[in-house]
C-alpha cells in the first residue's frame, strides 16, 4: 500500500504555526522570540522603480532647463544692449559731434564699436551647448539594443549624461555672462564720454 508524501514544512509555515495563538507576553518568556518578515515588493521587484532616481533624474533635468533659460536671457539682453548703446550714441553723439570730432568723441566711437563687437560674441551661435538628447541615440541605447534597459536604469544613465552636459555648458554660459558684463562697462563707459565731449 502505497503511503501518501508529505511535503516538509515551509519556513513561512512554521513561523505562522509558531506564532500562532501567541501573545506579546509569550513572545517575551520565550527563548525562541516571535518574529515577523516583512518583504518590500519595491526591493524584491527588479522591475519597479526606485522612486529617487526618477526625483534625482527629474533635478537634473530641471537644471538644464534651467540653464538653457540663461543663455536665452543673455541673447535677449544683448539685443537690449545694442539697442541703450545706439540710443545713446545717437542722442548724446548728435550734441557732442556738433562742434567737430574731439578726443572724447573718438573714444565714445570706439567704445560703441567695441560694444558692437562684444554684442556678437554674445549673439553668436555656440553650437556646442547641448539642452537635449538625441532621439535616435535613445532607441539605439535603451530601446532597440539586445538587452533593452528598465525606466529605473534609464532615468540613472540619462542623469549622469545631463549633469555632463550641464558642466560642459556651464563654461560657456559663464563666458557670456562676463562677456556682458564687459559690454556693461563699455555702454558705461560710451556714455560718460560722450557727456564729457559735450560738457568740455
């Protein structure tokens, strides 16, 4: 007569009958202490994400965007600059150039050349910044390859490529905003030259 198996207890099993019917103050007296396991699906699931790299991810991000809103703020203000520097020369130039071309006359015209100059570098197209990916480099990375890669792992790589693109713009942005700065001086500086032509 053929016995039926018994499957051998599970550990989880155990546990359950052993603590079963048990209070707090058994739990305490005994040797062998109640415990309990509590599983994280988020750790034990390689699949879910890790909700701090989507926010770190998400922050870098926004510092991008961030940045890429600077250098349109600097194109506009350069527009602006040209725009004080040929109203001044044309209101105070008009005055002081009325009695002939003076030292003082000369330097304002440099001064407004310079600022011309200086106006272009700031406009000119720096085609080296970078403010977005590549939607072919994307599907050839994380997508269409052999091992398709998770939104977790995704979200970590791409964040460690803006916080490069971020370094590699921010020495570009910070030559612009000196660059700026120096026609700031030089706008400053054609006007009390021309005033000092029409007051001498």
């Amino acid at each position: 007569m053929q016995e039926n198996a018994v499957d051998p207890p599970t550990q989880s099993a155990l546990l359950s009958r052993n603590t079963a019917g048990r209070t707090d103050g058994d739990c305490a007296k005994d040797s062998n202490p109640c415990t309990t396991t509590v599983h994280d699906a988020s750790m034990s699931d390689p699949t879910t994400e890790d909700p701090r790299i989507a926010f770190v991810y998400q922050e870098a991000l926004r510092g991008l965007v961030q940045q890429q809103a600077a250098v349109e703020s600097l194109h506009n203000r350069a527009a602006t600059l040209v725009f004080a520097a040929s109203f001044a020369g044309s209101l105070l130039g008009s005055r002081a150039l009325g009695d002939g071309v003076g030292t003082w006359d000369w330097i304002a015209i440099v001064l407004l050349l310079l600022i011309g100059a200086v106006t272009v570098g700031l406009l000119w197209p720096y085609y080296d910044l970078t403010f977005r990916f590549d939607p072919a480099d994307l599907l050839a990375r994380y997508v269409d390859s052999d091992q398709p890669t998770s939104m977790q792992e995704m979200h970590r790589a791409l964040a460690l490529r803006i916080k490069a693109d971020f370094q590699r713009n921010g020495r570009v942005v910070r030559r612009l905003r000196e660059t700026f700065q120096v026609a700031l001086v030089l706008l400053l500086g054609e006007m009390l030259a021309w005033m000092l032509s029409i007051a001498g």
